[in-house]
C-alpha cells in the first residue's frame, strides 16, 4: 500500500475529493500559531504584515514557475501549497494583530484564504449582518462542500498557470505577479474580517444543499392557475 504524500495530510476520509479539495481541508483544519502581538495600531501593523507576505508569494511562485515546459506542469500543486501555507500564516498574523487570534478557527480561515475566489461557496456559512460577518459552524460534510467548490475554481486557475509555464521567465514573471494580487486579496478580506467583532452562530450550517429557488416559482404558478379557475 502505497504511503500517503506528506504534503497533502488527508483530514477527512478522501472518498471522491480532488487532491486539490484535500490540501485544502487540510490548511483550514490547522490553524498557523503566531509570534506578533496585539498591536496599538493594528491596521498599519496588517498591512506592512500583507506587504511582506505578497512579496514572498510572488517570489516563491515566479521561483517554482522558472522550470519550462513539462517540467513545470510538476510544479503547479507544490506552488499552491507553498503559496496557502504564506497566505495561512498572514491570516494568523493578521488576527494576532488585532487581538482575535483566539477566534481564528477553521471557518474564518477558509473564508479569509477563498472568498474572493468562490464567494458562492460561502452562502450557507456566512451571513453578514451590517459591517460584521456571522459564521456558521461548520460539520466535516459542510466543510468538504465548501472545499470541493472552491477547488474547482482553484484547479481552473491551476491550469492557467500550468500552460504559462511554457513561457520561460515571462510566464515565471506574470505567475509571480498573481501571487503578489491574490496574497493582497486574501490580505483585504483578513483585514475587514478581524477589524470587527467576529460573531459565531451555536447553529451548525445545514448538511444538505440549499432548496432550490424554481420550487418556490412553481408553488406561486401552482396558487395563481388554482385562483383562475372557475368555480362550478
């Protein structure tokens, strides 16, 4: 039996996840410790943390892109597990920053990592209520829906980063280039999420997925036929 790649630890039973979902679930279910402490002003202090953070994904990123042509296919997962593991760290940076290390779980860290890449993703888990966010809890079935939707969205991008590394040096430069926007975009969410108090709802975000909204539609086409027709 062969043994499991130590750099996707599986955290739920695979059964049919991509390896992309599994790292994934991985990164969100292990929460990064940190070294910065809360700050008087934590928003410079976010910042200059997101600053560092992009320029070392866009270094790392264009560094695993310089291989051209097959070779560089090979390089396409490690570069997204280094670029999560840069991005997690931010994020627990960031939250220590502002003081709510404590409320950094694994619903927070798959928000701040993926909702500017699969919002969608996040209709039964969040709810904003003004400037504030209220998280669902999240049960491992919920959890590898989220993942498995996202996944999708990274595994299209992945690909388009694979075909640039044909492209040696300019496709190892726009790679890079996209790392420093996608850390800044993670970066903008951690920052609006940890500037507010974060709420957490007791209730565990449903299992199934959502009803869909054409069964509404025919009740109400069902209710105006039953009123237009005659009476004997």
């Amino acid at each position: 039996m062969p043994e499991p790649s130590s750099q996707l630890p599986t955290v739920i039973q695979p059964g049919d996840h991509s390896r992309v979902t599994q790292a994934i679930l991985d990164f969100v279910s292990q929460i990064p410790d940190s070294n910065v402490s809360g700050s008087k002003d934590p928003e410079n202090e976010a910042r200059s943390l997101a600053s560092r953070a992009a320029r070392r994904a866009a270094l790392t990123a264009g560094s695993l892109a310089l291989p051209p042509g097959p070779l560089g296919w090979l390089t396409v997962l490690p570069e997204l597990i280094a670029i999560w593991k840069i991005q997690a760290q931010m994020v627990s940076d960031i939250a220590a920053a502002y003081g709510q290390h404590s409320v950094l779980g694994r619903e927070q860290m798959l928000w701040c990592l993926f909702r500017h890449t699969a919002a969608q993703a996040f209709r039964d888990m969040v709810v904003r209520v003004g400037d504030r966010v209220l998280f669902r809890r999240m049960g491992y079935t919920v959890a590898a829906r989220v993942a498995k939707r996202v996944g999708v969205k990274v595994s299209q991008r992945a690909v388009g980063n694979g075909i640039s590394r044909w492209l040696p040096v300019v496709g190892a430069v726009g790679v890079g280039a996209y790392a420093y926007y996608d850390t800044g975009q993670v970066a903008r969410t951690t920052i609006a999420l940890f500037s507010a108090p974060i709420e957490t709802d007791d209730t565990t975000a449903a299992d199934t997925e959502p009803a869909t909204p054409k069964i509404g539609l025919a009740r109400r086409v069902i209710h105006k036929v039953t009123r237009r027709t005659p009476t004997g």
